[in-house]
C-alpha cells in the first residue's frame, strides 16, 4: 500500500508518521508513504494556491490548477491509487471504510484548506471524507486519521495479527475491560474469572462485557452489529436486569 498526501502543510505529518507503530512499520517498509507540498505545483514567483471567492464572501478558496498538477505527477507514478478527499462535507468515515480501503493498491488523500475547495476539482475525486461533526482547520487532520485506521490493518503492521480483529468495532461492538496486575488496586478487585484459567468462561465473560458496554454506551451500534443466538440472549438478559448494568 502506498499512501500519497497533497497537502499545504507537510510538515504536519512528520512526527506523527515516526512515532509509534506507524514508525515502525514504515521503517520495514510494511507501506509506502508519500508527502507532497501543494505549493511546489503553484506557479512561479508568487506560488498562489488559493483565492478570494466568486459571490463574495469571507475567506479563500483553493485554486483548482495546482491542485490538478499535482494529481497529475502524482497519478502517474500511481494510476490505480483511489483519490480521497477530506472535506467535512463528505461521507462520516467508519470502520467499514477503513477495511475497504486496506485493500487498495494506494490512496491519495488530498487534505482541503481554508474554506474549501474550488468546486470543480470533486469531479475528479473518487470519495469524500469528513471524521466527525465538529469543524478542524484542515482536512490534515482526517488524512492521518484515515492513514492510521488504514495501516494497521495492513498485513503486518500490528504485529499481533489477532489485534486488528478483535478490537472495538471490528464485528461492531465495543471492547470488554481489561486489567492487569495488581490483582487488587485502589479497592477494586480485578474480576475473579479472568483470573480462573478457564478460557472458556473468560471468553463468556469477555463476549457479556463487550455486549454490556455497547448496550450501555452505544446503544445504535447493535443494529448493525454481527450477533449470534446467544449474543441476542445475552442482551436480552442485560436489558431485564439494568440493575446489573452499572460497573
Ligand atoms: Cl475532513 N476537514 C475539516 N476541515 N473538518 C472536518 C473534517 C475534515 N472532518 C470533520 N471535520
């Protein structure tokens, strides 16, 4: 996978693409990561890549031109890449998205500024992504969200493959506590059947929880939840006994 970004601001991605697991995995090369300046596509002497707005108005508008030659350099070392752009306008991005476009050859996200975008330049866009309604100063911020959501779902990036799996979201619900040593901490005891052995009980244990905490926090998301029988009895049971449903 190789990740393209058209940005006005690339040093906003630096550190955060060394840090941590994304680091890491770009160091053995598990993706491909790319950072493109817009400004280097704007024409000489002045490299203007916005505008003031047709109608008036406040604010500015990025131009279309340098936007269309960078796509250009930058299609024709990936022409099968999917071109994403961030705008709040577009499409709330989920786990889902996030699966679909793991399976891409490459994605180039272009990271929109000031108060937009010159309408003509989503014509040539394959999707649009917003990551939540509240309002940033950039579409660099989703652009890293998605890069982030994306590559650790690549092969090899988290090293335990069971991880990108088994957290929240992955079958749609959210995950189950955990803890770890001391077995007793500020009062609250560490529950008795994670420290049983018994792995069936703690799996039992584990599936109740998770459904428990979605019920209690995000309720919608069981409509669209993968759910056995037994999940669906579990619920049902949780729902009867709200007495039981505080921590
Ligand atoms: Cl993609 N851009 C901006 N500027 N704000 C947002 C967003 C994107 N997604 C949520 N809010």
């Amino acid at each position: 996978m190789k990740f393209d970004v058209l940005t006005l601001f690339p040093a906003f991605f630096e550190s955060p693409l060394q840090a941590g697991v994304l680091g890491k995995a770009l160091e053995k090369q598990l993706f491909h990561m790319a950072i493109h300046n817009l400004r280097g596509w704007a024409e000489a002497p002045h490299f203007v890549v916005d505008d003031a707005p047709y109608g008036g108005g406040g604010g500015m508008v990025m131009k279309p031109e340098p936007i269309r030659r960078a796509l250009d350099a930058i299609r024709r070392e990936a022409p099968r890449s999917r071109l994403l752009l961030m705008t709040p306008q577009g499409r709330a991005f989920r786990q889902r998205d996030a699966v679909g476009l793991s399976r891409e050859e490459g994605l180039i996200l272009l990271c929109g500024r000031y108060e937009g975008i010159d309408e003509r330049v989503r014509a040539w866009v394959d999707d649009e992504y917003s990551i939540g309604d509240y309002v940033l100063t950039g579409g660099e911020y989703a652009a890293l969200v998605i890069i982030d959501a994306v590559a650790r779902l690549l092969p090899g990036v988290l090293g335990n493959e069971l991880s990108a799996g088994e957290d929240s979201f992955g079958d749609g619900l959210l995950e189950y506590p955990h803890y770890t040593r001391p077995a007793e901490f500020d009062g609250i005891r560490v529950p008795e059947v994670l420290q049983s052995g018994n792995h069936a009980e703690i799996a039992r244990w584990r599936r109740r929880e998770r459904l428990r905490r979605t019920l209690e926090r995000r309720p919608e998301l069981l409509d669209e939840a993968a759910l056995s029988t037994g999940d669906r009895r579990l619920l049902a049971e949780l729902r009867n006994r709200p007495e039981e449903k505080k921590e």
